[in-house]
C-alpha cells in the first residue's frame, strides 16, 4: 500500500503484555493484560495518521513503545530503518517528539518559559548559548506567543498557551515526527480549534509527521490523512480519511462516527449505540474482541478472530462480514 510514499516508522507485529500478580505476600503471576496485540503499520513522511479509540485499547501503550519508553513484548518498531527501544541511536531521541494531553503537568511549574523551552537543547545539542537563543525565539514567533513569555512562568498562561509551550519545547530539536497523546482533551472547544488549526501550520512549515492520537473522532477527522481505529489492542480498521468517513466498513467505526456532533441540531443522524463496557482485556472475548457490543454479531464472530485484510485498495478492516466468512 501507499508504494510511492517514504516510510518514516514500521510498526511490526507488535505485542505488548503487562503481568498481573496475585497475593500480598507473595506476588505470584496470576495472568497478563494483552495491551497490543499483534499490531503492524506504517507512518508516511509528512502525513498525519490518526489514532482513535476508546480509553484502554492501547493507544498510550503503543505511543511509550514508539517513544522508546517501554519495551514490547514481541514485535519491533522501526524510525528510518533502525530499532527504536533503550539503545536507539541519538539521532532518534531529536527526531521524534512527544506532545502530551495534560499542559498543565507536563510543564515544571518551578521552571520559566526560557527554561523549559531550553532544556532539551541542553541536553542533546551543543549549541551556544547565543544559538539556543536565537532557536527559542525562532519557535516562540512559530506557535504564536512573544519574546516577553520567555522569563514567566506556567501559571501565568491560560492552558491554550501552555500547550503551545508544550509544542514550543517539542519542536526546539528540530523533529521530524511528534507523537501527540490527546493534545487538545483538556482544551475548551474553541481552543481546541486553535491549537488544531496550530498543528496544520506546523506541520506545513517545518514538514512535520504526526501520530496523532485521541478519542474523538471530530478531531481525527480534522487533522488527518490517514485514520486507524484500535479497540482492546487491535487494529479495527486502517484507512485514508476520505475512504474512512465516506465507506465506513467496520461496526465499531460506524458506532465512533455516530458520535460526532452535527453542525445543525435540527439534522438527525442514525445512531449506533454501543451497548456495554469495553471488555477486561485480562479477559477479552473469543473471537472478534468486538463481538459483545456489535449489532451485527454472526455466530461465526464468536469463535474466530477476524484478519486485519484490504477490502478495497489502501482501506484495511478486521471484520467477517468482509472476509467471506459471513454473509454482509
Ligand atoms: Fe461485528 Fe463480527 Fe465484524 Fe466483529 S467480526 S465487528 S462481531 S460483525
């Protein structure tokens, strides 16, 4: 898929476990969460791959594994070719950047904005102190706020502006991929659209590639080229925006989709409801993880997991009603 495109990262046949132990004393191991399951991608140089899903279907685990931050289990990820995990080479430290949901605790509020925006410099580059400067001034006019910033401290922006100081000291190194977990959840709506609107500039200027990962389907659709939809740990379905929102295959999608707010309230939309709680993922369901809650469970989607395959050209989904093993 997507031949003439350069590959930035390669996500392949991920897994990532966590061990449940049992017992004050002696902790034994009672079992293991499956927070990734056999998940495999790619990031295109200088798309936006959006990431949605619910809260506990892996989207935090797999961004800490693509930062390097947590081991998998099975599988690799790879940026420009190379293994990324606790030896990855230095380069890959400066290349990718993570943008946080919270800007109100991913900043140290003990730290002024020149600090804060300085700190990674000093710790991967070699620059002077005239250079780091002229760099933090360069990212300042970027994302929109003035040299007077430079000497204050967190508590003094609104959180609109503290998330641009979260971008602001994310892009100082200069990356060429931002992972961004939830950025714009803990906004108000029309900052939202700021900081969104921020993100397209950015990228378009200092061509940036972006996994940007959120639960909120109106946000996806607005910043990305590509969506993929996990639940409990797998990919559901996989891809490019227009194909995701004007085909819709999969169920759990549809449910997502019919979420998003209309523009006018007098419109009605069918709505999927979903019935239910995300299943434990110390204990998924057999077969098709969505088959507890999807209108459209065949007897089939009890017993077999369905294959992520291409139903039509770049468009991916894991479901039967698409694999001839049921009737669609
Ligand atoms: Fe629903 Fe079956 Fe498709 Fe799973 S495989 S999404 S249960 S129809």
């Amino acid at each position: 898929m997507n031949e003439n495109k350069e590959v930035l990262a390669e996500v392949k046949n991920l897994r990532k476990s966590f061990p449940v132990n049992k017992g004050m004393l002696w902790r034994r191991r009672s079992g293991a969460v499956r927070a990734i399951n056999d998940v495999s991608f790619n990031i295109y140089k200088g798309e936006t791959l959006g990431l949605i899903g619910e809260s506990g279907c892996g989207k935090t685990t797999l961004s800490r594994i693509m930062m390097g931050l947590t081991d998998a289990t099975e599988g690799e990820v790879l940026y420009k070719g190379q293994q990324v995990g606790a030896g990855a080479p230095s380069a890959f430290r400066k290349e990718v950047q993570m943008i946080f949901q919270d800007p109100y605790s991913s900043l140290d509020p003990r730290m002024n904005i020149r600090r804060i925006i300085e700190e990674p410099m000093r710790i991967h580059t070699k620059l002077s102190a005239r250079q780091k400067l002229d760099r933090i001034l360069f990212i300042l006019e970027k994302i929109g706020l003035d040299e007077d910033a430079l000497e204050r401290f967190p508590h003094e922006f609104s959180g609109g502006q503290r998330q641009r100081i979260g971008i602001a000291r994310a892009l100082v190194l200069q990356p060429e991929l931002l992972i961004c977990d939830e950025p714009v959840s803990a906004l108000d709506m029309s900052v939202q659209a700021q900081i969104l609107n921020l993100f397209k500039q950015l990228q378009q200027e200092m061509k940036l590639t972006y996994l940007f990962i959120s639960h909120d389907m109106s946000v996806v659709k607005h910043v990305s080229d590509r969506v993929m939809v996990m639940y409990l740990g797998r990919i559901m379905e996989l891809a490019p925006k227009r194909k995701l929102f004007g085909n819709t295959l999969h169920p759990y999608t549809s449910a997502l989709m019919s979420a998003i707010p209309l523009p006018n309230p007098e419109l009605r939309r069918a709505r999927t409801l979903l019935e239910g709680d995300l299943p434990s993922p110390l204990n998924p369901p057999a077969g098709c993880p969505f088959q507890t809650r999807c209108p459209k469970a065949q007897a089939v989607c009890r017993t077999r997991m369905p294959a992520l395959q291409e139903a039509e050209k770049d468009h991916f989904v894991a479901c039967h009603l698409y694999s001839g093993e049921a009737g669609a």
